[in-house]
C-alpha cells in the first residue's frame, strides 16, 4: 500500500507538471546584476564524470539568479560560481546596414575593450524576438582593442529587421564571460513571407495560408466557461 | 528530498500535497511571496513589479458602473498571461456579480470563503477527472519521443506515458474516496496559498486590496486570487516587462528559434506549457468550478 501510495504520488506529480516537490531542487544564488556567471560541477549527485557539467547564464538584474542544484549545498555552488562581467558599452557595426541577399563577408565594430589575449572576442546575432540568429569569432583585434573584425555569420535564413550584435571577451581557460557590449544592426532586402496577407508573418501564424485565423492553432477542451483554451500565443 | 522520505510514515500529507499541487499548482509562488523579513528593496521591486501587472493592468471597479470594464480587463489580463480564456457567458455572470457587491445587494467574499469554496472545488474537481482531462496532461509532459521525464534527480529516470496513465488512474480513484482529512489537508494547504497573495496584496497594492481582510474581495478581485493560485502567476510585470524577460532570457541562453520550437512551449509565460511556470489551470477552472468558486450559477448572489 506504502508503495504504491509513493507511486501514485509520483505519477501525479508528473502529469501535472509545474508543482513538483520532488522536481529537481534549484538555488537561489547571488552576483553583481547582468553580468555573466559559470559554475562547473565537479560531481552530479555525487556521480563524477569525465566531463563536468556546467550552469551558465546571466545574473538577473536584482542580483539573482537560479541554478540546478545536483547534490550540492546552496552557499557551496555560491563558492563555486564564477562570474565575469558585462561593461555594457554601446559598440558601433560596419556596415550598420546589410542587404540581406548579398550581404557582406565581414565587418566591422568599433568601442572599446576588445580583448584577444586568451581567445578572439566572440560575436554573437540576435535578432528582434532575442533568438540566437548566427554567433562567430572574431578573425582580429586592433592592438589598442578598439576594433575587431569579424566574418559574417549565415544570413541567408534571416529576414529584414534590426539585429543586436553582441560582443563578448574569452577568459583564461576559454569562456566566454567577459560582455564588452554591443550593437546594432539593420537587415534588409528580404521580407518575412505572410503567405495568406493578415498581417502575421508566416513564421508567427499557426494558419499562415488562411487569413481568417491567425492565433489558435493549438487548443484543448478547458478554461473559464468550457472555452477552448488557446495555447499558441502572439509573442 | 523531505518529502520522499516521508511519504511512507505519512502517506496523507504527501498525498495530499501531491493532489493541491495537481489541481491547484499551489507550491511554487516563491520568486514573489513577501518573506517575513524581506528588505526594504524586495518590497519596493516587488510591489514596482506587481503595480505594472495587477495594479496597471487590471481596471479595479470603484463603482458598479465599472464592472463591466474591470471583469473585461481581469479576462483579458488572465488570457495573454496564461491562455485561459473566459467564455461571453462567464464575464456577463462576474460583472453581474460585482456589481452586486459594489451596490451592496451582495456581501463582499471573505478570504476564509475564498479558501472554503476552493478547497470545495479542487475536491470535487479530483473526483471528475476524466481519462481525457489525465491523457491530455500526459501528452503535453511527453517528450518528442514519447517519454516522459520525471524532472526529478536522476534516480527517478524516465517514465513512459502508459505507465505514467495508468498510475494517474490510479491516484483519481484514490481520491474518490471522500477522506475528511484529505479535504481538511488540502483546506489548510490552500490556506496558506491564499493567505499568501491576500497578504502580499493588500501590503503592497493597498490601493486595490486594503480591504481585502477586513470587508473581503470582489468576486474579480476573488477569481484573480484563485488564478494566481491555480497558475502559480505572481501577477507582476506588464506584457512589455515580460516580452523583455522572454527575449533576454533567450538571449542568455544564445537559443535558437529551433531550439525554442523543439521545446513545445506556448509562447505564454504561464499556463499549459509556459515558458515561465508551466502549469494546468484548466483542470481546475471548468465552468463548474468557477460557478461553484464564487457561487455564481445563482445569479451571483452569496448566501
């Protein structure tokens, strides 16, 4: 019976997901805000590998921020984070404005700070939603670090738009932790496909070839009043 | 891990854990619960965050004349953040009943009320749990492959979703016991859930929720608490400050529109499948539950 009550508990907490005490515990850890922390473990859950596992992120901008806890005590992984840090400086591009059918080979950004004493800078493309479009390393660095040039990632995917170019420095043993800035960057040349003409770019309508629905591609029986509830979101 | 431990010296609590978290999600409102001795920039970035939710978003009716417009703006409010969508029929039926309470034709709900009617609710939600309601749950936890992980430490593995059904199965005929300390267990859990966020408001949104303990709760005011609860929605941060937190945490995280998509998530940020705290409200909010959470199948009117 004691069995099967712990089974039962555990199926349950798995089907609704979202509430689970036996979920993989996390800690609430501190840094300076916005800059970039690292923690290798050493073990997880007291099982050591060859190859360590590793939390990397951003701190928050209260100063916090959330790591797995994998059998370690919460002030022990504080001990283990390691924390870069982010200048936040506004970089120029060049060119600042790319025509996305023949774009260049490479570029330009000019600021300051740019360090390739452990490893080329890092340039990674984002775009206006914050995905990762194309990330790659820098080919030279001016030796007062107020330039670097760059090759151009792939580009023949990406659509018209403003892209933020992110710049960060290598660390001694090849992290990339240190944010020097960033800038930005306009694509144009290739419009977003909308396929049906409502106004919602393919990749954002779940019914891109009928323009008489553009959200609520996905729903199941449920919600206020027996409603259908909409899963697929307009972000 | 407490908790495991337990669980064979104390099958009822855990059980009964394990039963407010399925319907109600109610352990994980962490991130914005006032603690006891939080410092005084907690509090102001709390309460700054819950102003530019709840308290910019939602349009509180002072006036009867206003219900209308604040039950449109709480549907709204509930539905971008966690896909809930509530039905024509159900607005008319909230605003009816506020405005009620505002013309003084109803009594206001009384926290301990709150807390009655949904420990009443969740109840009689677990015994009408259909196999589609548990399927359905099922299929939005499976992985690409049909697994479904448990999200727990590495001991408890991976599960497939028969196994994972039939055990939920299991667990609804278990609960259709009717146990008094079942429902005394998951009374005094959603207490505490719900005192929680009556604590937290009227603290920090006083403007909206002074009231709340001494004179009770709209019934919009109410069903936001419920929501809250059932979502594990802290109701801060407006939809720019959280389409910002979504676009740096995937800038962070360098993820790629693929890798977002191979996720499943729902683009909301609570809710089924979101990004933020996912969750399943929906099984608790059924036209049955919302009539019976603020007794609104007779016109709105408490007894």
């Amino acid at each position: 019976m004691k069995k099967i009550l712990a089974g039962l508990s555990f199926s349950l907490l798995l089907i609704f997901s979202g509430c689970n005490p036996f979920a993989e515990q996390y800690c609430n850890l501190t840094g300076q805000p916005n800059v970039s922390y690292l923690i290798i473990y050493p073990c997880v859950n007291g099982i050591c590998g060859p190859i360590p596992d590793t939390a990397t992120g951003t701190v928050g901008p209260d100063g916090r921020f959330r790591v797995p806890q994998r059998g370690f005590s919460c002030s022990g992984l504080q001990s283990l984070a390691r924390f870069g840090s982010n200048m936040g400086l506004s970089l120029s591009a060049s060119p600042a404005s790319v025509y996305l059918p023949a774009p260049p080979t490479s570029g330009t950004i000019t600021g300051q700070s740019f360090n390739a004493t452990y490893a080329m800078p890092r340039v990674d493309y984002f775009d206006s939603n914050g995905f990762l479009v194309g990330s790659v390393v820098a080919t030279s660095v001016s030796s007062d670090g107020t330039s670097l040039q760059a090759n151009m990632p792939d580009l023949s995917y990406v659509y018209s738009g403003t892209y933020r170019v992110k710049v960060t420095n290598s660390t001694y043993d090849g992290y990339y932790l240190n944010i020097v800035g960033s800038a930005t960057l306009t694509g144009w040349g290739r419009d977003e496909p909308d396929s049906d003409g409502d106004g919602w770019p393919d990749s954002q309508d779940c019914a891109p070839y009928d323009s008489f629905m553009q959200t609520g591609c996905l729903e199941t029986c449920g919600g206020f009043g027996d409603e259908p509830l909409t899963l697929c979101g307009p972000i | 891990m407490s908790l495991i431990k337990g669980l064979p010296r104390r099958p009822l609590v855990a059980i009964t854990t394990v039963l407010a978290c399925a319907v109600l999600g109610v352990a994980v409102w962490q991130a914005p619960r006032l603690p006891a001795k939080a410092s005084s920039e907690d509090r102001q970035q709390l309460q700054n965050q819950l102003r530019k939710g709840l308290g910019s978003e939602v349009r509180f009716a002072s006036h009867p004349e206003q219900a209308d417009e604040a039950v449109a703006s709480a549907a709204d409010f509930i539905y971008w953040r966690s896909g809930l969508k509530m039905s024509d029929e159900l607005k008319r039926k909230l605003a009816k009943a506020e405005r009620d309470v505002l013309k003084g034709k109803s009594p206001y709900i009384s926290v301990s009320e709150l807390t009655g009617d949904m420990t009443t609710a969740v109840v009689d939600r677990l015994a009408t749990l259909t196999d589609k309601d548990i399927h359905d749950a099922a299929e939005a936890s499976s992985g690409a492959n049909g697994e479904i992980r448990s999200r727990a430490d590495a001991k408890w593995g991976v599960m497939t979703k028969r196994s994972l059904i039939q055990q939920a199965q299991a667990g609804r005929e278990w609960s259709r016991r009717g146990d008094v300390e079942l429902q005394s267990g998951l009374r005094s859990m959603i207490e505490g859930e719900v005192n929680d966020r009556v604590s937290t408001l009227s603290t920090l949104l006083p403007e909206k929720f002074a009231n709340a303990n001494s004179q009770g709760l709209t019934p919009t005011q109410a069903l936001l608490i419920a929501y809250s609860v059932a979502a594990d929605d802290p109701l801060t941060n407006s939809r720019s400050d959280v389409t910002q937190i979504l676009r740096q945490k995937r800038m962070d995280e360098r993820q790629t529109k693929e890798e977002w998509k191979a996720q499943h998530l729902s683009g909301r940020p609570y809710g089924p499948r979101g990004w933020l705290h996912p969750s399943a409200p929906q099984l608790f909010f059924t036209k049955n539950s919302v009539d019976k959470l603020l007794n609104l199948s007779e016109g709105g009117e408490k007894q």
